[in-house]
C-alpha cells in the first residue's frame, strides 16, 4: 500500500473544509407530559409527579423555572402536592431529570 502523496493530503483536507457541515446545535425541547403533583420540596426543588397513564416520576425544576397558572406570581413556589400539571421534562446524560416549565392544567367545568 502506498503512502498519502501531498496531493492527497491536500485534496482530503480541501473536501472537509469545504463540504457543508450537517451537525447543528439545537435546544432539545424536552417531553411533554401531564400528571398530579404528588409531593413537592422547595428546598431542594425537587417534584414527585404521577403521570397520566404512566408512572410516578421524581425530578428537579431549574431555578429559572416558570410556572405558569392563573396568578401574577410565575415562581415554582405556589406549586402544591394534588395540583394537576403539564411539564416540559429534560433527561439529560449526566444530572437528575428536570423541568423548565410547568403549567396549570384547569379542572374542566361540568
């Protein structure tokens, strides 16, 4: 087997610099889902929350959280065990899972 010529080398480094490059970085949006509250920790900002249809989950929300309900406040902190929520939940490689947003979900009117 022969070894690379500079022309080779050349050409092979001309092509990588040149060919468009596919990877993109984008912010992963994470999963929706819907559940009940089941117990919250403020202190260490931690949510056990039962999900509709699927298990019990344990996670953290960041500290730049929202919660969105029907009230000025946008804090975390009116959250409350038994309230039913839609969260947008991240499973990262390293760290506990964790949520960004969380939003009220109504009780429907009869």
């Amino acid at each position: 087997m022969k070894a690379p010529t500079t022309i080779h080398l050349l050409m092979l480094t001309l092509v990588i610099v040149l060919m468009p490059h596919a990877a993109h970085a984008r912010r992963p949006m994470g999963t929706t889902m819907t559940g009940v509250v089941q117990k919250v920790d403020h202190t260490r900002r931690e949510i056990v929350f039962a999900q509709d249809g699927g298990p019990v989950r344990s996670f953290v929300y960041t500290t730049w959280a929202k919660f969105w309900h029907q009230a000025p406040d946008a804090s975390p902190s009116a959250l409350k065990p038994g309230m039913k929520v839609r969260v947008n939940l991240h499973q990262p490689l390293i760290g506990p899972d964790f949520v960004t947003q969380i939003s009220l979900v109504p009780n429907p009117q009869p």
